[in-house]
C-alpha cells in the first residue's frame, strides 16, 4: 500500500496519550494523540473500540488540514491502525 501511495506514512509501536471516541450519525469518530507528537490522528469506524490510552499502535495515516472554528489545523487521516 506504500508504495502505490506515495503520500502515506507508516509508524510502528507509538504509545498513545489520548483516545476519545464520539457518536455522529451512524459513524463513531475518534481522536488519538501519540507520544512526542503535537497532531492529532483521526478515523472514523462503524463501532466504538476498547480504549487505546497506553497503548502501543501501529499506524498508517497521511497529512491534512480541517477548517475548524473558521481557521485551518493540520490533522493526521488514519488508514489503518492496530495494537503493536
């Protein structure tokens, strides 16, 4: 998947600060904000999952911006991600 995408990034074993996960719709979105790093990663999911606070992950996310509050934030879009 890298190599067909040149614009994702792979990190492994990265220990999780914060998780929070919120009901839209039919969506649940979730936040996560890692260790040494000032961005957050997003995804949304079908299904809340179990905490992810302390744990080590494995991720797979690219670089974007989202309009918030009428200014722009860099955020990290979550491909996948799985407990290390």
């Amino acid at each position: 998947m890298l190599d067909e995408h040149q614009e994702l990034t792979h990190s492994e074993d990265v220990k999780v600060q914060s998780h929070t996960q919120r009901e839209k719709d039919e969506w649940v979105l979730h936040t996560v904000m890692i260790e040494n790093c000032d961005t957050p990663f997003k995804f949304k999911r079908r299904k809340k999952y179990k905490s992810l606070i302390g744990a080590n992950v494995n991720m797979t996310y690219y670089a974007t911006t989202e309009g918030i509050a009428g200014f722009e934030m860099d955020i990290f879009k979550v491909v996948r991600i799985k407990r290390s």
